[in-house]
C-alpha cells in the first residue's frame, strides 16, 4: 500500500485515510494511485459492507491537486497522460461495490471536492469548507466538472465554478453536497450512524441496487426502466430477497447471506 494512504478496518468497515496532513492531503500522483490501490482491493473484499474515505488531521478532507507534485514526466503529453490517473480514480469509485462514505473532517476543494461528489454518502464536520478554487489560479475545474454536473443544479455548479468561492458545511447541506453535518466535536458519531443504516441491509443487494443506479445515470429514459426491470429480476432472484420478505411476513429480524 502506498505510504501516503492509510487502511484500516474495523468489523465489516474499512477506513481509507489521505495521509498528508501536513501538505493538507493534497492529491499528489502517489495519493491518487494509492486510492485506486487501495478501493479497488476493498471492494473485492467480501467481508467489507462499506468504506470510509477522510483525510488526516482535522484542517483538510483533501486540499485538491498538489501544484508542486513533480512525479509526473515526460513533457506535456507525459503530464496529459498522467492526469488520466485521476479519471481511473473516479472511475474506480464509481465501480467499487462497496458503499463509501466521505467523512470530511475539514477542507475539501478541487479534486478534494470531487472526491467527496464521488461518494455516495457525506459527512461533514461543522469547520469544513467546500469550493472548486481553481480559478484563482488560472485553471478550471476541468477535472471534476463531469461529477459536479452529476451531482449539483445547474445554477448551483456554475456558481462554485465561475467564482472560485468556498461555502461552509451549512450551505453544502442545502446544495446536497453532504448528507449531515456533524455537531461539533462528533463527526465519527454521525459517521457510525450512518454507517450502521448502511451496512444493516444485505451486502448483495445493496451491492445490486448503487451498481444499477450508477449503470442508468446516463441513459434515457427507457432504456433506463428496461434495464432497472432486469435488474428487479435480479433482485428477486437473490436469497436474501426471499430471507428478507419471509422475515418480514413472520416478524423477525432477516439474516442476510450475502447472496
């Protein structure tokens, strides 16, 4: 695993932590090849239900890219091509099996911000701000722009675009960037309980269901119905489909199998 990313588990949870508090865990090149390492290892994991992604310390989620990064070569067409490692992070998360959950304990901007776009799930804690700065700089938030589309009004994406402008986790709420923001001093309690409503379901179902929501975000209307049909299928088919109806008709608690 890469030395700025740090896994650790705890029961069917595994927490993946950007581990450079002191450059405000910047997405350097090792960061984002340590992140794809890292989910794409869980997410084969079948013991795992869900993964938390933070950052270390208690100032930054993730600060976004790291301008003074110079692990990437090759001249301009190296440094395009390295770029694409990003795209293969977002890509891994979408196609990672498993719930994430962002659990951002303070700044997220930039890329910082489109990793928390990228989960399914956030938390935030009261102190984090969110932004895509980049314009500050003379850059545009080219990379993230397909995640922010997908996830925030129109109005609201071009607003945090085109000025550059932090919100606080209040108005993050609102703009359904996050799920919760925490009371002071207890994001990891807010992050449990959501996590404990998460992982209580059946892993293969809830496994199912994110992956066909994923697979129709972008279709058209009835393509999307034709294929959310088959996947009801699916769903029916699935032992815990029959555990989970049966425990509901002789009013018990389901124990779910997993398939």
């Amino acid at each position: 695993m890469s030395e700025v990313i740090r896994v650790e588990r705890e029961g069917h949870v595994a927490t993946v932590t950007i581990d450079r508090e002191a450059r405000r865990n910047a997405l350097s090149q090792g960061v984002v090849e340590g992140l794809i390492e890292a989910i794409g290892d869980l997410g084969t994991d079948s013991e795992l239900r869900a993964i938390v992604l933070t950052g270390a310390g208690e100032k930054a989620f993730c600060a976004g890219g790291d301008l003074g990064d110079q692990k990437m070569s090759g001249g301009p067409l190296g440094m395009h091509e390295g770029r694409g490692t990003f795209v293969e992070l977002l890509l891994t998360m979408s196609r990672c099996p498993k719930p994430l959950i962002a659990r951002v304990n303070g700044h997220a901007l930039g890329g910082g911000f489109g990793l928390v776009l990228s989960c399914d799930l956030a938390v935030a804690a009261p102190q984090a701000t969110f932004g895509t700065p980049e314009l500050k700089v003379g850059l545009f938030p080219m990379m993230i722009t397909a995640v922010i589309q997908r996830n925030l009004h129109r109005k609201h994406a071009l607003e945090l675009m085109l000025t550059g402008q932090r919100i606080p986790a209040a108005r993050a709420l609102e703009m359904g960037v996050v799920n919760r923001v925490a009371e002071e001093g207890k994001l990891d309690e807010a992050v449990d309980e959501l996590l404990g409503r998460v992982t209580a379901f059946s892993p293969a179902i809830v496994k199912l269901g994110r992956q066909a929501f994923y697979d129709t975000q972008d279709m058209g209307f009835e393509e999307a119905l034709r294929t959310l049909q088959a996947q009801l299928t699916i769903n029916t088919l699935a032992e815990d489909a029959a555990e989970g109806i049966m425990a509901f008709m002789t009013k018990r608690e389901p124990e779910w199998k997993g398939r």
